[in-house]
C-alpha cells in the first residue's frame, strides 16, 4: 500500500496529505480522551460513528450556506478535507448551563441560558485550553475583531442549525465546540467550519429523559460511548449499515 504523509496527529484524527494541493485526508481515530487526555480509552466504532456524523453535519451546513472545510467522505474512517489554516481558538456555544461554565457559575446543569452565549478557549493543551476574553484575542494577534465578529456570526448559525436538526430528533443541544480555519483565496481570506462536529464535541440530551449522548458518558462513566452515538447516528439515520456496534453483540444459532 502506498504510503501517505501523515502531517499532523491529534487526539481524535490524524491529517495526512491530500490527492491534490489545498486537501487533506482526516482520519477519524477511535481514541477517546478526556480531561487534557488524562483519561484515555480506545472505543471499538468511535471513529466511524464520528466520521458519518460529521459528514452528515457539515453537509447539512454547505446546503444551508454555511461555508465547511468538508469536501467529501472517502471511506467508513476518512474524509477529504480542504487545507485551511486553523485558528488557535475553541469556540464554544452554549444554550444551557454545563460542564466548566456550571462548576464557573455555580449554575445547576441543564440551567437554560437568557440567550446563546459564545465563548473563547484558546487551543493550547499544556495550559488547558483556557478560556480567554476577545481583548486577548485582538491583542495577541490571534485574529482580528472583523474575524471575531464573522465567527461569532458563524458559530450562531451552526448552533441554530444544530439546535434544530438535534430537535428534529428528540435531542436538546446544551453546548458544542467548533473550530474554525482561514480558507484563502489570493489575497481573499474566508472564514470556514473546520475540525469535526460530532457528540465528542457536543453535549446532547435526550429531550424526554435528559439521557446524556455524548462524550460525557465517556468522561463521567456513564455506560458505553459507543451506544450513547450509535443512538445519535440511528435517531439521524446515518447509522452505517455494516458496523455491528461492538457493545451489543448477537447470537448466531
Ligand atoms: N469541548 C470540546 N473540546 C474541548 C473542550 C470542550 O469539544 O477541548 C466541548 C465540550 O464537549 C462541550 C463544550 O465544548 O460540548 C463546552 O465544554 P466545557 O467548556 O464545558 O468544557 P468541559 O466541561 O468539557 O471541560
């Protein structure tokens, strides 16, 4: 098999060079971690579950005119990606109280917010990925107010898409993180969806009995992962057909 350039590894995907200048390759990996990687497992199905999640949520954004870095699925772990360079940022939307915001405030969980707040993390693992307030962003370069205002507008849409589509299936989006990369065009800069979207990256709870969907089931010890986005795959109805989830083996008389 040919060998490919692998140009970047993360936590959850691995980059490699793509078949033209201006594409990549995203390997969605099935590595689960929390807490800065603390807690590390291998989920069997993780990865293939995200990539058609992913899929099928930027997507979804292109046809309703929100600009992806997304070109197209190559198989049940790999996607073609647009090379675009990514903005040291975590942006994160929330509609309800949660996780660090929660503990921050004192807020109970599920604590619904007066509107959508967007919020800032700066991509950095050895400090933390620490939340930074748009003063720091404009003063350290890490892009402009004019980029700040065109993400804040951007991260809104993908939350009120997301919001919907999850809705549409009986699931309440409490919170979600994207990234966003700097796609040029000559001297022509656009601003696109970039990274993944799936339940490693959202909290999802179920509308009627607030079970939780997402990586927090992983973070928390709350069953198995891979159920928890097999539901969320199946309820969209991308489930892949010839994935046999791994937590739920059948007799074979
Ligand atoms: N999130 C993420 N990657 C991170 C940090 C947060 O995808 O490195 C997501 C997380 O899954 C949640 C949202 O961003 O949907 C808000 O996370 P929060 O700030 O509450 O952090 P956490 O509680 O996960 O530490």
């Amino acid at each position: 098999m040919a060998r490919r350039k692998k140009i970047y590894e993360g936590k959850a995907k691995t980059l490699y060079e793509g078949p033209e200048p201006g594409t990549l390759v995203q390997y969605f990996k099935d590595d689960a971690t929390a807490f800065n990687a603390e807690k590390r497992d291998v989920i069997e199905g993780k990865g293939v579950l995200n990539n058609r999640l992913s899929e099928y949520f930027m997507t979804g954004l292109a046809q309703i005119g929100v600009p992806t870095h997304f070109l197209k699925r190559l198989n049940m772990r790999e996607q073609l990606i647009r090379a675009v360079e990514i903005i040291p940022l975590e942006v994160i939307v929330r509609n309800y109280a949660a996780g660090s915001m929660a503990k921050r405030l004192g807020l109970d969980e599920g604590t619904v917010l007066p509107r959508p707040i967007v919020e800032f993390s700066y991509k950095n693992d050895d400090l933390g990925d620490p939340l930074v307030p748009e003063e720091y962003i404009i003063a350290f370069g890490w892009a402009s107010q004019q980029d700040l205002d065109d993400m804040v507008a951007l991260a809104l849409r993908v939350n009120d898409f997301m919001s919907g589509v999850m809705y549409g299936v009986g699931i309440k989006l409490i919170d979600f993180k994207i990234e966003i990369g700097r796609l040029y065009d000559g001297d022509f800069q656009r601003l696109v969806v970039a990274d993944e979207i799936s339940p490693d990256s959202c909290r999802l709870w179920d509308i009627e009995t607030g079970e939780k969907l997402d990586k927090d089931v992983f973070r928390r010890d709350l069953g198995s992962l891979t159920d928890a986005y097999t539901e969320v795959a199946t309820r969209l109805g991308v489930m892949p057909q010839n994935v046999t989830p791994v937590t739920k083996p059948t007799l074979i008389n």
